[in-house]
C-alpha cells in the first residue's frame, strides 16, 4: 500500500493545501493509502511533505511528481480526457493555486495577527507552554523570511488580501456554476482546489481572507459538495465542518 507522510492534523483536518491535494487526488483515483502523521517535514527527500513511500521503497516527494509517479505506475489518469486547451487551463490555475494564492493563504495563518492566534494553539498545542512558544516563534520566523524572499511579504496586508479577493474571484468565474472544473467528473485541478479551498472555508481560522472567501458562494458549495463526495465531510455535520 501506499504511505503518505503528511503533516498531523490540526483541528481533526488536514491543513496543509499540498498533502490535501495529494489525498484527495489518492481518493478520486480510488487508491488504496496510510496516512503516516509527522510534525516536521526534516525525513522527507526534498524537506517538504507530502512525499510518498511505495510498496518497493521508492520514495517521492512533490504533490504533482507524486501525481505523475502514480499515473506512470498505476496506469491510471483522471485528466486523460482533457483538451489540449483544458490542459493549458488546469496548468495556469494550479499555477495560480500554488505559486500565488498558497503565499495569501499562508500570510493569513502564519502573519496576519488574527490568524496566528489560532495557528499558534492548532499546530503547536501539543508542546507545553513555554516549549510551545520558543518552537512556533522559530518557525514563524523562517515563514516570514520565505515570504520576503518570495516577495509577498513585503506588501502591507491590505495588498495582500486584495491580491487574494482577485485570485478567488478569478478561480470563481472559471468554475461558474459547474460541478467541476471540467467535464462531468473531477480531475487533477479539482483535487488542487479542494485542497486549497477546503484549508479556508473548513479551518477554522478566521480572518479577512475567510470572510471574502464566503463571498463566493459558487466555491463554497463546490467544496462541500466534494468533500462530502469524497468522504472527508460528513453529510450530516452540515457545511464547513470537518469530518
Ligand atoms: N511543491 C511542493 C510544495 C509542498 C509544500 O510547500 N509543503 C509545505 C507545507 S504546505 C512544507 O512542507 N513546508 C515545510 C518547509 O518549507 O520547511 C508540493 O507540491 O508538494
């Protein structure tokens, strides 16, 4: 079987976007896996999770070169009825999730102040008190730094949740009123989405971003929908709670 290290959960969810992707891209393609919780990415290959450990030994790490192993591997592809053009699209808006939005995402957790009152007690509730704030202030030290160095972290917040509101609204008029991002089933972009999305509207740090989150409506319901679909959310615990 398939192991996947991801990072443990926090608030009974996953929380990372990327692992989220992973898992439910493991879960559209119908594969069978072991989550493996870990609380820092140091034993992965490239020193971040997810990375997977396959029933050889073979390891891989990056949420899409673990898609394309697989693919390879398994000889199965959600996306092998995609247009040449649909293709084009799902690569622009996973660039959009990953390269752009993942920074907005994580400013609102790790540097907004009201967002890193919760991250603070999810992520590093487990460590006694004083333990507990000498590791997050580390860790959050090295995020803003990567966020300098990335280059979002030197626009004021205002900026930065602006930049989020059109990347939101560009990924909601992309998905209109459809169940899916393309055709009648999902595909790899929609496991990119969920694993995003899922980390706003189902975690429950509550900042600006959130709030212009439930704006769009269309992305709210695209994401209950498959996560009760999918099984990470239960039908009778309603919307926004994890499973
Ligand atoms: N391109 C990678 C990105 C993975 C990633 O950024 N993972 C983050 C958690 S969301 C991480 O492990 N960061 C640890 C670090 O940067 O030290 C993928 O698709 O798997």
């Amino acid at each position: 079987m398939i192991r996947l290290y991801q990072y443990a959960p926090a608030w009974g969810m996953n929380v990372s976007p990327f692992t989220l992707k992973l898992e439910t891209w493991l879960k559209l393609s119908n594969l069978d896996y072991q989550t493996i919780a870990l609380r820092t990415p140091s034993q992965s290959p490239k020193g971040k999770l997810p990375f997977i450990q396959d029933e050889d030994g073979t390891r891989v790490a990056d949420s899409s070169l673990i898609i394309d192993y697989l693919k390879r591997t398994r000889k199965i592809d959600p996306d092998h009825e995609l247009t040449e053009r649909q293709r084009a699209e799902a690569i622009s808006l996973q660039r959009l999730f990953e390269e752009h939005f993942y920074f907005v995402l994580s400013h609102s957790r790790w540097i907004d102040p009201l967002g890193w009152a919760t991250t603070k007690s999810g992520y590093f509730g487990f460590l006694p008190p004083g333990v507990r704030d000498l590791v997050s202030a580390v860790v959050r030290r090295q995020i803003r730094r990567a966020q300098h160095a990335q280059g979002i972290g030197r626009h004021s917040q205002d900026e930065i949740y602006a930049m989020g509101r059109a990347d939101l609204r560009t990924i909601a008029v992309l998905l209109g009123n459809r169940s899916y991002f393309f055709g009648d089933g999902p595909t790899t972009i929609d496991a990119i989405a969920y694993g995003f999305l899922a980390n706003i509207y189902f975690v429950p740090i509550e900042t600006e971003l959130k709030r212009i989150a439930l704006e769009f409506d269309n992305l709210r319901l695209y994401c209950e929908r498959l996560g009760q679909g999918l099984g990470f959310l239960s039908v009778a615990a309603g919307s926004g709670s994890p499973q």
